[in-house]
C-alpha cells in the first residue's frame, strides 16, 4: 500500500505551518523569531518550517530543564518507568502515523520504519523502564561496624545531540536512559531531520513532567556548541562524524563532564565458504545478509559497507547477491513495496556519488549500479542513488572511508587468518558480521574482530539489551544496554559507622 | 601561520576562496579546517572559528587557504592515500557543529588526483 505524503489530504500525519522548540513542555518561538524550511528528500519539496534557534534559546531550554531535574531526580523508580511506559504505549498507538512522519523527512522506506524503527523505540522505552525499576544499589559490610553503602544518583541535566539517520530511534536511544536515571535532557536534532521528534513530541508531551525532554532545532555551529560546552550540563552524548566528536570530548573536558561519543564505522562483513555448503534457507539469509548494505539507503554507521567473500565462492556467492541486489526496488519510501529510499539531502548524495568517482579512478570495478537514480514522476527531483557495489581491495578509500550511502566495497579472502587481518585494517571499529555454518571459527573471529558488535550470521538487529558502541576511534562509551545507567548517574557512596569508639588519634 | 614541510596538499576553487573571504569578513575573525572522517557528516572538511578545535600531534597541517589552515588527523591521512584536497563549496546548509560556507552553503572537499593505491 502506498501511504499518503504528510500534510495532503487524506494524510494520517497533520503537518503545521511551522514548529516551534519544546521546552519546559511548552511550544516556545525562537527568540530570534527565525525559522527554515524541512525538506522532503523524496521530492526536495517543503514539510514545513522548524525553528532555527539561537544559544539563547538553549539557554531557555536549560532553564526548563533545570527547573525540573530535582523533582524528576527524586521521583521514584515506579514513577519514572510508569512515564516511561507511558510513552512508549502513546507512541505505539501512533505507530503508522510517526512511521509515516519519519520516512517522509528521513527518505527510509516506510517498511522499515514500521517494522523497526518505531517498534525499537517503543521498546526501547519499555527497557529502561524495566531496567530503572529493577535497579538496585550494593551495600559492603567494610567491617562489623563500618557500613559502605551504594545510592545511584542521577547527573542532573544532559546535552544530547543527534544524527539524521534515525532520527527517532537515535532520540530513543539517547532519552530513555536518561530519563531512566533520572536526568532530565537538552536535545538537539540533526539539521535534516528536525520534524519527526516534534511529531513524537506532540504525542507524548502530556505524560513526562514539563522539563523533563526539552528540544531545540537549529544549526549545529551555533546552538550545538552552545549545548555542548555550555556548564549548565552534567553530561553530553554525541552521535556523529570524527571532528565533531572530537570537539564534544574537548569541551566535555573544558567542563570536566562525561561524555559518549558514538562516530561510524567501515564494517566488515565476512563471507565463509561454508555458507554455500547447501542451497538452503540459511545461504537465502546469508546473501540477505549482504545486501543488508543497502538498509537505510546505506545511511547506518554499522553499515556492513565492506563485503569480505572467500575467494573459492567469490563467483558463485556474488552473483547470487548481485541478483538479489538488482531486484531492490527503489522509489517513493511512503509505499510499503519500496525497499530503498532518497538520500537524506543533496549533500550526502552528492557525496555518494564523489565516492563512486574516487573508487572508479583508484580502479575499483563497479558491478552494479554506480550512479544517481532517476524515479519517475513526483520523485524526479528526490536524491536517489542506485544500490552500488565496488570490488577492489582493500587499501583503496572506498574501503577505508566511510560512505555513508548505499555503497558496497567487495574483495575476496583465502582463509581465516587473511580475513582477519582485512577486517581489522580499518580505523573504525564499530560492528561487524561473521557468516559460517561452523560455531566455532564463529567464535574465533567475533573475539578476534576488533569491533563492539559481531553479528554472527546476522546483521542488523539492534534489540534493547545487546550492548552497542565502538573500539578504536569508533567513539567511547556503549547504548542499548542497562550499562547506560551508569553513563548516565554518579555513585553516591555513604560511608557510615555503627561503633560509638573514637578513633584515638586526637 | 606554522610552516609546513611538505608542499601544501590544499588547495581551493575560487567559489571557496570567495566564500571563506566574505566568512571571515562576516565573522570578524580568520576560521580553521579540519577534514572529517566517520558516519554521518563524514568526509567533510569543518570549519571552525581558529583555534576553536584543539590540535594534537595526531594531526597533521596539510597547508593553508587564504591563511586559514587545513588539518587532517594523521591516521585519516594515512588510510586515504595522502590524497590531495581541493576545497570547493556547494549548496545546502552544513551539518555537525561546522560553519556555514555562506547563505546556505557548505564546504567540501574534493580529490585532485587520484593515484590507485599499491595491491596488497
């Protein structure tokens, strides 16, 4: 079925004229009274217009966020994950209408986002509701009459800033925990993708406490530094590229806060011979697995944006792909069929397409695709780009750098020990896949993969409760996990005697 | 300005040049380029007030526009090749904590030559 664009007639997603910042549970003009147009990637035609906010503006929103934190901080862990589940059942019984919102901003196929996206969310918040509640503190007996006892405080107020290419699950990921711990959070999405959260926003601001989320729109130049190296934060988390997430930890350090930095990956995903030891389900799901790079039009820092195939079924295995590959079909994200989208603006696709050029002039062979594509109709201006894959080796930059489009680099392996050392020629380290019919070479690689994730004959599954987060200069810290608790609180320790003896000194 | 040794590895199309004149003129002050690697923005030189970005010695100054300098993190440099940079502009606002290039506009960066790299 085909859903109708947001804001036309028939659209089960309304769209305003403008959207204000949500702060302090309200809807707040910018200060300086500006807005900018949202674009639809599908069509390059106008959503609506979002606030571009000024530093003052995250200052209203640190007010706000201030005002709250020592009423949410000293709720109690019931109080905390009913809201919680509150917001994950309200944004569940709007679960057509955000997929709808985000697809339409984001350019991902709407099959994803109601089959993923927003039920990840959903049960994201359910998680760490769970989590919070079954949280406890430990108490050491030091001695008979020497007591240590554990309390997990929250850090007070955060600075959260997101990426555009999950722009409510990103939002998810990073709220949740917070608010779990008891923070109460400054978020800033991503210039692209700015309308989505105000619609998720829209559905639940009646259920947090005012305060609690706050979200301001606006360039990353002006009110990202002025969330991310404001003092007013206990806390910043980033998702995003290398200097920016560089820059984060710098005035993270300014300010002596924490911070988490999630920033991409060059992901590896071997194949093994194995795989084609019979023509079964599983080879279905292992060539599945491959195309995988094309999920999210390829727009995933976990990407598997580098295919390691053993040499002895290269031919075979790859053909089998390339079929698969060439059967995408690409088009307006809003009808359920489409299984690849529009780029999410005309930068990243102008950048897909420089990296095509970089690989054909470095002599990487193009196997399919290679170019913008051209959809019919309303879609003719959207950012399409085909499903593309490059084979070389692996010291060219097309699998060094990360793309960040529906781009694969391919190349061929002998045995364990060169797939290993392939794999882990890379400065990231963020995911990896491992596909063999034999647990224990399985087992081998995924300890061995310099990675913080290896899908192990699979990919792409990003469940609450399996740790995720980088190694190397893939970022600091980990998400989806009940660990984030403690990312996101201090240890408050009361060391208290029970003895009424001095201690003799004085 | 701090030398460099090698011959400058950046250079920028007279679109760049003209909008980094009239950022600096805007802002009041010379900006800074640091090429950027990783998800999202990736692969994007951003532009920051100078100085606002702390280099280390991980980073290398592979030359400087107009007198605003360029740097790459060693390690970038190294997996792609010591390419060389062209600085250029093009439409669309920036993203991450980058500058603008102008009304909207932003900085990228393109490979002027591209030597295929050594077989393994």
């Amino acid at each position: 079925m085909k859903y109708v664009p947001p804001g036309r007639p028939g659209s089960i997603v309304t769209v305003l004229p403008r959207y204000e910042n949500f702060i302090g549970g309200k809807w707040l003009e910018p200060t300086a009274g500006k807005y900018r147009v949202d674009l639809s990637p599908a069509t390059a035609a106008p959503i609506t217009e979002v606030a571009e906010s000024t530093p003052q503006d995250v200052e209203l929103a640190l007010d706000a966020a201030h005002a709250a934190k020592d009423a949410w901080g000293e709720a109690s862990a019931t109080e905390r994950a009913a809201a919680l589940n509150k917001v994950a059942d309200a944004i569940e019984a709007n679960k057509e209408m955000l997929a709808v919102a985000e697809s339409w901003e984001n350019g991902k196929p709407v099959r994803e986002t109601l089959n993923a996206d927003i039920p990840l969310v959903v049960d994201h918040f359910r998680y760490f509701a769970a989590a919070a509640r079954s949280e406890e503190g430990r108490s050491t007996e030091i001695d008979k009459d020497l007591i240590a006892y554990h309390f997990r405080e929250p850090l007070g107020v955060v600075g959260q800033i997101i990426p555009f290419n999950f722009p409510l699950l990103m939002a998810a990921w990073k709220l949740a925990p917070a608010l779990a711990a008891g923070n109460c959070s400054v978020l800033k999405p991503a210039s692209p993708t700015p309308w989505s959260i105000l619609k998720l926003l829209e559905v639940v601001e009646d259920i947090v406490p005012p305060g609690v989320i706050n979200v301001v729109t606006g360039p990353g130049a002006e009110i990202g530094k002025a969330l991310a190296a404001n003092p007013r934060i206990a806390k910043i988390g980033f998702t995003g590229e290398t200097v920016t997430g560089r820059l984060i930890m710098q005035y993270a350090a300014q300010n002596l806060i924490p911070s988490t930095t999630e920033l991409g990956g060059k992901s590896p995903n071997i194949f093994f011979s194995d795989v084609m030891a019979h023509d079964d389900q599983f080879l279905d799901k292992a060539i599945e697995g491959l195309v995988l790079y094309a999920f999210n039009k390829g727009e995933v820092c976990t990407a598997p944006s580098r295919a390691l195939i053993q040499e002895d079924i290269y031919e075979e295995f790859m053909a089998r792909c390339l079929a698969r590959i060439a059967a995408i079909k690409q088009g307006d994200p809003l009808d359920t069929e489409t299984m690849i989208g529009p780029q999410v603006s005309a930068q990243q696709l102008a950048k897909i397409s420089s990296y095509v050029d970089i690989g054909k002039a470095e002599g990487a062979e193009v196997l399919i695709g290679g170019k913008r594509a051209m959809v019919d109709g309303e879609f003719a201006d959207g950012y399409f780009f085909e499903p593309t894959v490059l084979k070389g080796h692996n010291k060219m930059r097309v699998f060094q750098e990360e793309i960040f489009g529906p781009v694969l680099a391919v190349t061929t392996f002998t045995d364990d020990a060169d797939a290993l050392a392939i794999a882990n020629d890379t400065l990231y380290g963020l995911g990896a896949g491992v596909w063999t019919r034999d647990g224990n070479r399985a087992y081998r690689m995924g300890r061995k993969i310099q990675a913080g994730r290896v899908w192990t004959n699979c990919y792409h599954a990003y469940p609450a409760g399996a740790a995720f987060g980088g190694y190397k200069i893939s970022g600091v810290g980990r998400e989806n996990h009940r660990m984030m608790l403690d990312h996101y609180s201090q240890t408050k320790n009361l060391l208290v005697s029970y003895s009424t003896e001095p201690l003799g000194f004085f | 300005m701090t030398d460099v040794s090698a011959p400058e590895r950046v250079t920028a199309t007279p679109a760049a040049r003209s909008a980094l004149a009239a950022l600096r003129a805007a802002r009041g002050g010379p900006v800074m380029f640091v090429q950027s690697g990783g998800c999202c923005a990736g692969s994007t030189p951003m532009c920051f007030p100078d100085g606002e970005f702390v280099v280390g010695d991980v980073d290398l100054l592979l030359g400087d526009i107009d007198g605003s300098p360029f740097y790459i993190d060693r390690r970038l440099d190294e997996a792609w090749n010591q390419t060389l940079f062209i600085l250029d502009v093009e439409p669309g606002p920036p993203e991450d904590f980058s500058l603008a290039a102008g009304d909207d506009l932003h900085f990228v960066t393109r490979s002027s030559s591209c030597t295929a790299p050594p077989n393994p």
